[in-house]
C-alpha cells in the first residue's frame, strides 16, 4: 500500500498527469473552435445547415483514413503501426490527435543539431584501425557483422590491443570497479541509468568526493525518469556541491511530446581513458544483492583496458557535451602514449538509439545478423522478451538451421506487464525450436550473446521495443577475446539454475494466455 501511495505521489505520476492534461486541454480547445466554426456556419447560412453539418462531417472522415493512409506508409515497425492503426479506429479525431502527438518519439531538434556536431568532434578519433580487408582475414564470416556495425555508426571502430574481463555478478564487478575508481589520477567519467542512495552508491560516492578533494576530474550523468524515485529532482545540484559535475539527462518535464521516451539506458564508466566498463549494472543495491526484492539478482558486465576504451570515453563526451551545450576539445581526455596492453581478439564498442540520430535499428541489426551467420550456437540472456516479427523469426530461423538457440529469462519478475509479454513470446518460440530457460533463483538483468565461442555481445540492449527503438543504448561486439570463454562458462553455470520451459509450460492458464495475448497487441509501449 505505501509503495503504491509513493508512486501516485512522485514526482514521475504528477509530471506525466500534468502532460496528458495539456494535451486534452489542448485536443479540447481545438475541437471547440471547430465545433465554433461548425455552428457559425449553420447560422450564417441555415438553409445550408445540413451541407454544412455533411461537409464537417467529411472532413473528419477524409482526416482519419489519411492519417491512416499515412501510418501504413511511415517508416516503422509493424506492430506499432497496427497499434496506432487500432488507436484512430477507436477514437477517430481524437486518435488521430493522439498519433500525431505521441507516435514521434524523436529527439528535439536542438539535439538532433547538437549530436550532429558533436559526431564530426569524435570522427576525428575513431578512424578505422583495419582496413576491410585485415578485417576479413582476421574476422572470416564474422567480419561483415562488424561492418555492418560500422557502416551504419562511424563511431563503432574496431579496436586491438585492449584486454577484456567479464564479471558473472554484480558483486564481482562492483569489487573490481571500486579498485578502479581508486586509482584515478586524472578522470572519473561515469553514465548510468539509475543512481539510487543505498550501500552501492554510497561506497562510489565516497571515492568520487576524495578523487575531487584530490583534484581529479569527476563527471557524473544520469537519467532523469531513470532515477527518479531513487535520488530527489535536485540530486544534481547536491553532486555539484560536493565537487561533481554533473548532469540529468533529457529532464521530466511538462511539454506535450514524446521525446520523452528517448531514455539514456546507457552504463558507462572511464577511468583516465585506459580502463572503461559497460554492461547491465546500474548503480543501486539491488545489482549487487544488498537488497532481494525479486529473489538473487543475475547481472554482468565487461571491462576494458586499452585502445577499446577510449570508444567509451567519446560515448560519454558526445552525450555530456549534449547535455551541457559545449563542445570540446575530446583530444585533451586521450590518455598519454604508452606501451599497449597485449590484449587479445578485437572488440568493437558502439552506441544505438532513435531515429534520425542513428540510421537504423543497429542493436537490433546486430542480433539478427549474429542469428543469421551462427553455425553451432547463439546463448542470449535478456531481462525481457518482448519481440517484433523480425527477431521473432531470426530466432526461429537460426534453430530451423541446427543451431543451439537458448535464452535466459527471469523467472521472478520486475514488472508483471513485462513478464506477460515475455511470456506471450514462449509457445511461439518453442515450437520453432529455440529453447527457454528460467533462471529459478530470481531474476535477470543481464544483457548478452554468446556464439559459437568467437563472437559475443555484452551492454545494455534489452529484447524489448523500449531498448531496440527508443532508448539510447550501448554495448561490445567481442572477437575471439579472455571475456567470451569467461561468458562460456557463465552460461553453462546458468543453465544449471534455470528450469526449461515446454509447450506444457507455455499453455499453463488460458486465462493466463489470454491476457498475454491481449497485451501483445501493445507490445511496442514497452
């Protein structure tokens, strides 16, 4: 009863209440002044009055079927636009009032100019390290998923020389990332999604308030909505004080817009642009399971040192500079030349997120391009399952071809209207061979492939609609490096924690299996 008390309160359930009253107070005067112009018509001319009354009425008519005209030619998912096709059938003008304002979830206009400039700044320093041609001798049948990284976000370069460790768990990654934090002599850079004040946090924040007594340089970006609930609305200023620059990301505000939407779901840290870490972690106690609301919390994360870890620095520096209005030097935060670490493979680090910034969908690109080119296995840990056709039927395709598809979903759930979802997805996959386990201990957040013991993927991508199309992500494509067979063998200790799931499972309750599939047809809200 109190959480629900504290949600109805908070500062997320007044703000999004205030926008849905401007919009209907905004719907509502404009259908008066067209009802107004209706009525002085039928005055002016009152022999008329039924013309007039038919004209109105053809006008509403001749705007919803070319708002549906024009949804069924839009660039977009199909599910979406069946979504946005139901809306306008149900509610006429009204729906139509409700597409054009809620279905452009694209970025302000002054971001869009904003990121433009600050890409030119980065190009400047993710050059291609390989030519296309060592790529294809070093990758082989792997190297045109990595170019179709590339291609699609210049940003995403190739790296060799960079040494990478992955942690199975939380508390693993938060021990190692402390050390780091540490041992800062220049910069702290850190991107997350979530703060929330408790033992994780503490401890982080108790080493960035020595690093900026010590002179070091320390930044800190958060999500606005992410963290909201977590921090208090002013929490940025109280970091500033403390000697933390800082910023929240695309903050909450009441304007009628679905920007919105467009998230920072990224998890980003550098250190003096040597070391970097990435992966499903934010910075709460949940993650590192000081707290077990949904059971034993299963999160990962990569780490890593060398040339793969400046790409995460420009990630970072393009979106502070976005959020502060400057635009930097990016040449002053490279690290000094030194002796390159060994490494081992390459890693490819890139970032995704809504249209027009990114070109196309390039997490969801990349998944289905992994699926398409396996030959024995692709292994997927995903907090959500929540599909578009395409996955839906790369993840079918692939088992049709013989290759091992597992994916390893939560079995205690986070949101029940998610897990629904996720659900919903299981006969269909099933029966097309993929198999699904749930991880019986509680709940994961991890995000990663695993295929054929080259090639693996380690961040933030979520399989659902809100990471794969509105958010801004990031990850690591991992060629052959330490982190794959560490990954290997997390799977293989997971599986043997998870309970596979039958077509027995799948049709468990039709009530159950009803209101999944009622919910499918609003997949693309979440």
């Amino acid at each position: 009863m109190k959480r629900r008390l504290r949600i109805l309160l908070s500062r997320f359930t007044l703000v999004a209440l205030t926008i849905i009253a401007l919009f209907l107070a905004g719907f509502l005067v404009v259908a008066g002044a067209f009802y107004l112009l209706k009525l002085i018509l039928e005055a002016v001319f009152a022999s008329g009055a039924e013309w007039v009354d038919l004209i109105f009425r053809a006008v509403g008519w001749i705007v919803v079927v070319a708002t549906a005209i024009h949804i069924i030619n839009r660039n977009m998912m199909p599910e979406a636009k069946v979504l946005w096709l139901l809306c306008i059938v149900a509610f006429n003008a009204f729906g139509v009032a409700i597409y054009a304002v809620f279905s452009y979830n694209r970025p302000s206009r002054r971001q869009r100019k904003k990121f433009l400039v600050l890409k030119e700044e980065a190009h400047k320093f993710t050059r291609p390290m390989l030519s296309e041609g060592d790529l294809k001798a070093e990758m082989g049948r792997w190297a045109g998923v990595s170019r179709a990284l590339s291609v699609k976000n210049g940003h995403a370069v190739v790296y060799r020389h960079t040494q990478t460790k992955y942690f199975p768990t939380g508390e693993d990654f938060f021990r190692h990332f402390l050390f780091d934090l540490q041992r800062a002599k220049k910069y702290i850079f850190l991107e997350y999604f979530i703060i929330e004040y408790g033992v994780m946090w503490g401890a982080v924040l108790d080493v960035l308030k020595a690093k900026a007594a010590e002179g070091v340089e320390v930044r800190v970006l958060y999500d606005d909505i992410g963290s909201m609930g977590y921090v208090r609305a002013g929490y940025y200023k109280y970091l500033r004080r403390q000697g933390i620059k800082c910023y929240k990301f695309n903050p909450f505000v009441p304007v009628v817009s679905n920007f919105h939407n467009n998230r920072d779901h990224r998890k980003i840290a550098v250190i003096d642009g040597k070391v970097a870490y990435t992966g499903g972690i934010n910075l709460a106690d949940e993650y590192i399971n000081v707290k077990q609301p949904y059971g034993n919390w299963k999160d990962t994360a990569v780490r890593l040192e060398g040339e793969g870890a400046k790409s995460l620095l420009f990630m970072f520096l393009r979106f502070w500079d976005l959020c502060s209005g400057e635009t930097e030097d990016f040449s002053r935060f490279l690290p000094e030349e030194s002796a390159l670490p060994a490494g081992e493979g390459l890693v490819q680090p890139y970032s995704d997120g809504p249209f027009p910034l990114y070109g196309r969908h390039l997490g969801e690109d990349l998944y289905i391009n992994i699926l398409s080119v396996a030959e024995k296995y692709v292994w997927i840990m995903t907090p959500y399952l929540i599909l578009d056709y395409r996955m839906r039927e790369a993840l079918v395709s692939a088992a049709a071809r013989g290759v091992d598809v597992r994916i390893v979903v939560p079995h205690i759930p986070d949101k029940k209207t998610a897990f629904a979802l996720t659900r919903s997805n299981y006969m269909a996959l099933i029966k097309g061979g993929v198999k699904i386990y749930e991880y019986t201990p509680g709940f994961v957040h991890a995000k990663s492939f695993l295929s054929d013991d080259e090639v693996s993927v380690v961040g933030t991508i979520n399989l659902d609609y809100r990471s794969l199309m509105h958010h801004y992500e990031n990850a690591v494509l991992m060629y052959r490096t330490a982190a794959n067979a560490e990954l290997k063998a997390d799977y293989e200790a997971t599986f043997k924690k998870c309970a596979l799931q039958t077509e027995e499972d799948a049709k468990k309750s039709v009530v159950w299996r009803g209101m999944c599939e009622i919910l499918k047809a609003f997949a693309p809200l979440f």
